[in-house]
C-alpha cells in the first residue's frame, strides 16, 4: 500500500533538489524503518539497565502507531489520531517532535540520498554543552557513498507553522559548520505538520547566515546509536536466522512487525562493531536496495494492522 505525502521545497540551491510542491510516495515499512533509525540517544543510555535497551524501538514504532493513521485500507493519507489529538500540549509537543525527526529522516533518504541521520546530542561528551545552546541543529546526515553532510533542524507541528516558525529552524540549522572537518553542504530547517489533520512536510535551505560555529569531530563509534534500537531488540529475541540467509524475518508480534537485517551487517551489529556496519553499508547500499532491504541492511516489514485505523485496533483488542 502506497501512501502520500505532500511537501513542500524551498530555497535549495541548483543541483540539490527541485524547489516547490510535490507528493512523497512511501510505506508504512519506510516510516518505520525510519522512525527506528533516526539515531539518538536511547533509554539504554540513560538509565544504564541493559534489558531497559530491548524497548527502545517498540518504544518509537508505539510512538508511531500512537499518533498517525490511514482510515482504512484504500486510504493513502496519513492523518493524525484522535488518541493524537487527545493529548495534553506538553505530551502533544514531545510525540510531534519525534513525528519531525521520524519524517526528516524519511524525506533526506529518499530525497537527498542521505539516510544516515544522527541526533546532535550523541557528540554532547565531545562538545562544549553549555556553549552548544538551545538554537542549535538537531540532526546531522551523510550522504550515501559520499563524504558529504547536511544539517537538520527538525521541527513537528499541530498546525501550519508561520514564517517565524520557518525562519527559526533555518537559523538553527545554520550553526552546524562541519563534520570531521567536511563543511556541511545543505542547512536545512524541516517542520512536519499537520493541515485538515493530513500530515505535510516543509523544508527550506536559503542563503546561510554568519553564526557562531559547530564543529563535529570524528563519527568514530556514534553510529551505535543509529543500530543499537534494532541490535538491542533482536538481541533479546532470535536472530540466529539472520546470520544465515536474507530476508531472514524476526516478528515482533506486540507491535504486529517483522524486523530482518542482512546477513553481512547483522554479523558487526551483534558484535557491536558499529563503524564497521557503516562501511559495509556504504560499499554494498546498492546490493541492498536490489535485495529488498534500506541501504543500511535493515529491513522493516509491517503487518497488516497498520493499514487499519488506530481505534479499531483497540475495539478488536477490547473485544478480544
């Protein structure tokens, strides 16, 4: 089932991508894939309990599954939930934050080639971070094969932001320089939204302004947090499978989702070798991609209760 989501380009430069309107055709498997992998630090770090760590992802895709919806199976708009709408504005902020990385993440790999998304707050340790501030990026993305890096503030609203709210997260993503030493090509402030509760997504990336400057040092062992979520989840299941054949699916039956992860990359995953699973990626992306799977070698496959509306889910779940 394919669905849609209109958007909107502003202010790239030639050779990036076309400025204006436009319909991204996805899935609920490339929303999940990129709600899981959107890396960031996880509940693993925070409360340092290692069995904490398996919950991360059903944490996220729950997340999901919370907030958006297709009403029914020929549907192909995702529009938010009542449980959603439910929400006190505290509670509302949090999930729509996650809704803005979750769809910046979706939009740079499909769009700009550039999957590979961290969460500024992984480099806190490396980083003066009373200097950092709060006007700052909060994601930055490499380009698949390449050693290019682009800055993302990320952004997710109710309703239609205004031009304060546009102009604000450009700012912020201005102030991200480099990576390793790279200067970052595109600065670009996302917002994901809501109008007549269909879900829209806006980025822009005009001129940057001077501004006092981030520098990220070396990505060295970050990439941790990018496929601990899925590392940590399966490791508590049975991933011998995976070491063995493609498409090799794990089903994670409480979020009604199968997980699989190609035999090359599951091999360094499971062995914490993180970096190492970036370099494969980068040089077998493409066999990936032929094979089924995200140019990382993980692949999300949802079942078909996702295609239904939240609320039925739980009269079923009621009734049962």
């Amino acid at each position: 089932m394919v669905l849609r989501i209109s958007y909107e380009s502003d202010s790239f430069p030639p050779g990036s991508i076309a400025n204006g309107g436009g319909t991204l055709a996805v899935t609920w498997d490339d929303i999940l894939w990129a709600a899981v992998t959107v890396g960031r630090p996880n509940r693993h770090y925070v409360f340092q309990h290692g069995t904490a760590s398996m919950y991360e992802a059903l944490f996220r895709w729950s997340l999901v599954r919370m907030a958006i919806e297709q009403s029914g199976h020929a549907a192909f708009r995702l529009r938010r939930t009542a449980a959603f709408m439910s929400l006190d504005p505290t509670e509302k902020g949090a999930v729509s934050y996650f809704l803005g990385m979750t769809f910046c993440k979706l939009f740079s790999a499909k769009l700009l080639d550039a999957p590979w998304l961290l969460h500024l707050d992984v480099f806190r340790d490396s980083l003066n971070a009373s200097w950092l501030g709060r006007s700052r990026p909060d994601l930055i993305g490499q380009v698949t094969n390449q050693n290019t890096w682009h800055a993302f503030e990320s952004k997710g609203r109710a309703s239609v932001p205004d031009l304060v709210t546009k102009t604000k997260a450009k700012a912020q993503a201005q102030r991200l320089i480099s990576v390793n030493g790279i200067a970052c090509t595109l600065h670009i402030g996302a917002i994901s939204f809501f109008r007549n509760d269909a879900l829209h997504f806006y980025w822009r990336d005009p001129e940057p302004e001077r501004l006092r400057p981030i520098e990220i040092p070396e990505i060295g062992d970050a990439w941790r947090y990018y496929y601990s979520p899925i590392a940590d989840l399966l490791a508590q299941r049975d991933p011998i499978g995976m070491f063995e054949q493609e498409n090799a699916f794990v089903p994670i039956t409480e979020a009604d989702i199968e997980v699989s992860v190609h035999p090359t990359i599951a091999r360094v995953i499971f062995q914490s070798q993180w970096q190492r699973a970036r370099e494969i990626a980068s040089e077998l992306a493409q066999q990936f991609l032929e094979a089924g799977y995200q140019p990382d070698g993980l692949r999300i496959r949802a079942g078909d209760s996702w295609k239904r509306r939240f609320k039925d889910e739980w009269s079923e779940a009621e009734a049962g």
